[in-house]
C-alpha cells in the first residue's frame, strides 16, 4: 500500500493544467474541511448535498426517476422526501470519502460497530479467498478506510472519465488497499482470490446489454453482470455479502460481513437474481444512503421495445 505523504508525490505536470483547476479547488476545500470536527464535516456533507439537489437538476432527475420505479408505494410527498434526502445522504458521502484518503484510516474507528468479521478470517482459514460483495453505498471508500484496519484486501473499479479525479481517486484507494484492480482485470482478481485474498466487488452497475442478463431489481428487470459467479468458481472464493450504512442518528457506523450466498450456484441468472435479491433487502433498510445518482435501469432488455435509457427522457 503506498504512503498517504505522497499522495501527490508523483502526480503528472499536464493535471496542472487550468482545465482541471476546477476539480483541485474542489479537492482542495474538502480536504480542508475534513481537518474540522466530525459534526462539522457533517454539516458541510449536508450542505454540499442540498447544493448539489438545487443546481445539478439532470442528476436530480435521474434520482426522482429511480425512486418513482423503485418505491411506486410511497406517495409523491415521501417519494420527494426521500430524493432531497438521498442527495443530504450522498453529499455526507463525499465528505466521509475524503475523510477515508485524507486522514488516518483510524479516525472514526471509535465510532464504527463491525458485525461478522470473524468469517472472513474462517473462509481463509479453510484455505479459500473471499470476494466481498459489496455495493454502492453513500460511505463506500470511508468502509473501506475502516475495515482495512481489520483485514488486507483488493478492490475493482472503474476508471474515472476525469483525468485529474481519476488520480484523485485512484490515488486515495491505492493508499487503502493491496491492490486496486479495473473492473475489467478478471485474470488480477482470480490471482489474489487464489492467494487466499479478500476482493471487495460490486456487480450493482448499468455495463449495458452485451456484458449483463437482465433480473430483477426493485420488481424491475435490470442489466446485471454475470461475473461474479465466474469470478467466484475460478478463484475458489466464498462470496460473503457486505454492508456498511451511517447510522440513522449520525452517531456512527455499522460494517457487516453477513453469512454466505451459495455463489456460483451453477446457474448465472439464479446467481445474479440472489445478489440483486440481498442488495434491494439492504437498501430498503436504509434507501437514501444508496447511490440513485446513477442511470441504473439505463440498459433496458430487447423484448421491451424500448432505446437505451428512455425511463429517463424527460
């Protein structure tokens, strides 16, 4: 893992350049705002994420549009309810991800409650490598930054369209993890599963139609990646399912390594339909610290009729 002193160490000069002085200045103010008291960084999370729900309207479109498919029970005041809070949500999201890649990974240790750990060390005990199945979640990278203070492992991701943000980003994980795999590198994951590695993957993505099958999620079917169960066979892993939520009291927060899925089952769309199962179970526990900011029902299947991403023209 490398040293948090040189996160900008070896940064390249064209990054300097003033096309990207918009995102240093935005990293910048953040990074300085993770230096004040943790009910501070709160407040600011609040407000970065009711700023953010007041001017970047397109992406609160897609927020209103993910709620209305995937909670059509709640009225039109609770459904409104719930995207200005999935945006607060978020918003504590970025401060708590620059908290994970600007402070020491401890700094809110004390407040994290960890449930089933102990499976992970049982797995590779029995000789096998884990594959964590996680999901996007507001606190994604702080869970990270936590639950490293316990145990090694590798992550995927995916890189970042941004020249400079994807340094930032892959510079922050790199600095929490063994190894930071791209989502692409499935020969990089099986290497570190069979080394008897914990891998930390998500499948909760839009990779559209030729990479996915389409299961349901939320009652709706959606384009889901079959990888995982390839991934698990190959590296001999135990997929135990994980996750990770700010408490509804902002008091602190609970990481939980839940039992394992009988993952790969033999059959990919079973597999796929059992994740997507476990993940709408957990997000409906806690619905506005999940990342609606996304096109998740972009990828629509053939038999619908319907071009790529229509459930979000306007």
């Amino acid at each position: 893992m490398a040293d948090r002193k040189g996160f900008f160490s070896d940064m390249p000069k064209q990054l300097l350049k003033p096309k990207y002085w918009p995102v240093w200045l935005g990293v910048l103010f953040i990074k300085l705002a993770t230096m004040l008291p943790y009910k501070a960084q709160l407040l600011i999370g609040r407000g970065i994420g009711l700023f953010l729900y007041r001017l970047a309207r397109g992406r609160r479109h897609i927020v209103e549009v993910n709620i209305g498919l995937c909670f059509p029970e709640k009225s039109a005041s609770e459904q409104a309810a719930l995207v200005r809070q999935t945006f607060i949500d978020n918003g504590i999201g970025v401060m708590e991800t620059m908290i994970a890649w600007f402070r020491p990974r401890d700094f809110l240790l004390s407040r994290t409650h960890f449930h089933g750990l102990e499976k992970i060390k049982e797995a590779q005990a029995a000789g096998r490598g884990v594959l964590l199945l996680g999901g996007h979640y507001s606190m994604l990278d702080l869970s990270g930054a936590l639950i490293t203070n316990h145990i090694d492992a590798y992550i995927s991701y995916r890189p970042q369209d941004n020249p400079a943000m994807d340094y930032v980003v892959q510079r922050g994980r790199e600095q929490l993890y063994e190894d930071c795999f791209t989502r692409k590198d499935i020969r990089g994951f099986i290497r570190a599963l069979k080394k008897q590695g914990v891998l930390w993957y998500a499948q909760d993505q839009d990779f559209g139609r030729k990479n996915s099958i389409f299961v349901d999620f939320f009652g709706i079917p959606t384009a889901t990646i079959t990888a995982t169960s390839r991934i698990a066979k190959a590296g001999n892993a135990v997929v135990l399912p994980m996750t990770y939520f700010r408490r509804e009291d902002n008091s602190g927060y609970d990481i939980t390594v839940h039992d394992a899925l009988p993952i790969p089952s033999g059959d990919d769309v079973e597999d796929a339909r059992m994740a997507n199962a476990f993940l709408e179970q957990q997000i409906r526990q806690h619905p506005s610290q999940y990342l609606w900011l996304h096109k998740r029902f972009k990828s629509r299947p053939p038999e619908e009729g319907v071009k790529k991403g229509d459930f979000y023209k306007r």
